[in-house]
C-alpha cells in the first residue's frame, strides 16, 4: 500500500512538472509574442522615413512621394507596421550635419520633412495621424491609427534664435536630439574628433532648459559624454536617448551610453531607446565589416578598378553580399536590454530600431518593422514577464513624454 501511494505522489510531482513546463514553454513562444505585439501599444524612438523619401523624392525629380501603405523597399509601410505591432514610430526629421554652417538651410530642411509628414496623413487619414502627446498616441491606437510623432535629429534648425524651440514645438516636435554628427552651436557630437565647448555650450544651456519649458524631450543621442552630464545637471524633466545602445558591448564607442550613464539615466527617470543597427550593439561585426573592406578596396586598387563599376560590383557581392558575419542577430539586441534591465532596471528602456538609417546593417530577425515580434519572443525566452514586455514596447517613453509635458 505504502509503495502504491509513493508511486501515485511521483507520478503527481511528473503530471505538475510537466505542466508547469508546458505553460512556460506555451508562454514564451512566437504566437504568444505575436499578440502581445498586438495587445500593447509598441512605440519606437527613432525611424529615419522622411529623409529617405526626401532622398528619393530628389533622385527621381518628383515634388512629394508619400509613404507607400505596402512596398518592398525600405524598412517602414503601414501594412508590415501592423503586422508588426508598431503604433507609434518616432518619424526623425533628420538635419545632416554640413547644413549648419549654411545660415537658414538646417531650418529650411527640417520644415520641409515636416511638411512631409503632414503631408504624409492628410493623404492617409485612415492610416496615419501626427501624435503631439500620448494622449493623442493612445486614441488613434483605439482607432487602428499608427501615430506619427516627431523627432527632429539635430539641433542645429534651432539656429541661434531661442524662440525658435517654441516654434518647432507649435510644428509638432516632441523631442529635439542635440546634435548628429558634428559639434553644433549647442554642444559636442560623439562622434567629431575636437571639443569646442566641453558639453554644452552657453546657448545649448538656454536651449535645454527653454525645451523643459515647452515641453520637448531632451534627446541625448549622438552628444558626447560631457555633453550628456552637462545635460543632466540642468534639466528638470527625464530625458530620452532614442536611439542608442550599451558601452559595454561596444568598448570604446562613445556614441553608446556606458554603465555610469545609465546609472545616471536612472536616477533621472529618463529611457535609453536601443538601436537595432548591427554596428551599434555587436563589435565583432563592425570589426568584420571593417576587415573586409579593407581587403575589397585593396583588390579594386590591384586591379585598377573603381567602386561601382562593372567588375567592381561583382568583387563587391562576393565580400559582403549574404556573408553572414555581415549582420549580427535579434538575441544580441535582446542582450543591450537585458543588460540595461540588469544594471539600472526594465523602467528605463525602450526601441530605438533607427530603421531606414542604419543602411543594410539591421541584424537577423530585425529585418524591417513586421519584426518586433521576433525580439519580444527573445523576451519573453529570458523571463521577461509580460508587465516589462510593456514597459520596454511603449509605458516606459510614455511615462517620460507625458512628464516633460506637464
């Protein structure tokens, strides 16, 4: 008898295991990722479509090319945005940098992607609307609306005339990244090779405290460390960086934000968005990507070719076309938010894909925008509950946005 009942408890304990298992493995499977992608509200921090359709608008000589609701080309259209989940990409009204120096062109540029945007939902009400707050964002999800809010990428349309911060945020710009690629009147870029201003600058002072007082999200990408620090010690609203990734798995890249900063990023209640590109977060590959163009230029040279010529294209497809060590993976971007998660906590980060701006660098499983998904799945694999599957899609930026307006 005795061993009967010890025989029918062990068989218990397997029925519960297994089940306890099978709800795990239920939990973390792509289906499941699926509808949470549809469930939740998905926003992401940085999508670069205006300045691609500028671009093309400019190449084939046509005065407006609107965003197409289902195309090939490109990593944004509204059909692959639902399939996805996404409701609210950041549309980044990019200023390249050489613009700066030219007076009245960065502002030129930028009202002109504005105008492109707005152009872009007049045509597709059904489809589009402009998101000012999350409040806005929030009723268009009831509707089947994907929010269009903007971000404008570079400071530098501000000019040298503080009103002109009021005048963006009557355009419609929620967030204002401070510089690209290049030292600008505000302050230091990550990536120019001099300081001029050691962080902020005078002026950039009065244009970050100018934005808290309109309610413009400080945008933190691209600023160099000081920069960031010097941002941080006058703000009085959480900041934003909408499109960066982790120190830690790129060592000596300054565009990514280290530990110590998201620390500080913490204690300031601000979002670190990650960016999907390959060379952002995956130091093998750029390495890769770096080596082998090295050793294409050097065979063009022995050759006597040029890029982009005949022969030269061929040579060019047999080093990078379909190479696989081209392209890191969806996991190594669910490792930037881990990692995020681990230091400073998952109220703190969101998706800053930077699709249509990281060229052909877009990793594995991260293609386009069908494939947020992918990276949920990669989650909820981890342990992610479901609670912080919403933070990082969307709550988390809406907690920082909806503070900078009040």
């Amino acid at each position: 008898m005795i061993n009967k009942l010890i025989l029918i408890f062990i068989a218990t304990l397997i029925i519960l295991t297994s089940c306890k298992s099978t709800k795990k493995a239920d939990y973390a499977n792509l289906d499941h990722a699926k509808t949470l992608a549809q469930k939740y509200i998905i926003t992401d921090g940085h999508v670069d479509l205006p300045y691609r359709l500028k671009i093309l608008n400019f190449r084939f000589q046509k005065e407006f090319l609107g965003i197409p609701i289902s195309s090939e080309e490109g990593e944004f259209d509204f059909n692959r945005a639902k399939e996805g989940g996404l409701d609210a990409p950041f549309m980044s009204i990019y200023v390249p940098a050489r613009l700066q120096n030219e007076f009245g062109a960065s502002k030129l540029l930028a009202d002109s992607l504005i105008d492109m945007v707005q152009g872009i939902c007049h045509s597709h009400p059904q489809n589009f609307k402009i998101a000012k707050s999350p409040s806005d964002l929030k009723e268009n999800f009831k509707k089947g609306i994907i929010s269009l809010p903007l971000g404008m990428e570079n400071g530098s349309p501000i000019e040298d005339d503080i009103k002109n911060v009021a005048y963006f945020k009557n355009r419609g710009i929620s967030y204002i990244t401070l510089t690209h690629s290049l030292n600008n009147r505000i302050c230091d870029s990550s990536y120019d090779t001099v300081r001029i201003h050691n962080g902020l600058s005078k002026f950039g002072e009065q244009v970050v405290k100018e934005m808290n007082k309109v309610g413009i999200m400080v945008d933190i990408s691209h600023v160099s460390d000081s920069t960031f620090y010097d941002v941080l010690k006058i703000v009085n609203k959480p900041v934003i960086a909408s499109h960066s990734s982790c120190r830690h798995f790129t060592p000596g890249f300054e565009r990514n934000m280290s530990d110590e900063m998201l620390q500080a990023l913490g204690k300031n209640e601000g979002v670190i968005m990650i960016n999907f590109g390959s060379s952002f977060i995956d130091m093998k590959v750029q390495a890769a990507r770096d080596s082998l163009g090295k050793a294409y230029r050097k065979e063009l040279k022995e050759k006597g070719l040029k890029h982009g010529e005949g022969e030269a294209k061929i040579i060019l497809d047999s080093y990078f076309k379909n190479n696989p060590v081209m392209w890191s993976d969806v996991k190594v971007v669910a490792d930037h938010i881990e990692h995020v998660k681990n230091i400073v906590g998952i109220d703190y980060v969101g998706f800053g894909s930077d699709f249509d701006g990281v060229g052909d660098s877009l990793p594995k499983g991260l293609k386009d925008v069908s494939d947020y998904p992918n990276l949920i799945y990669e989650l909820l694999k981890r342990g992610f509950s479901e609670s912080d599957i919403e933070k990082v899609c969307s709550s988390n930026l809406l907690r920082v946005w909806e503070k900078n307006l009040k």
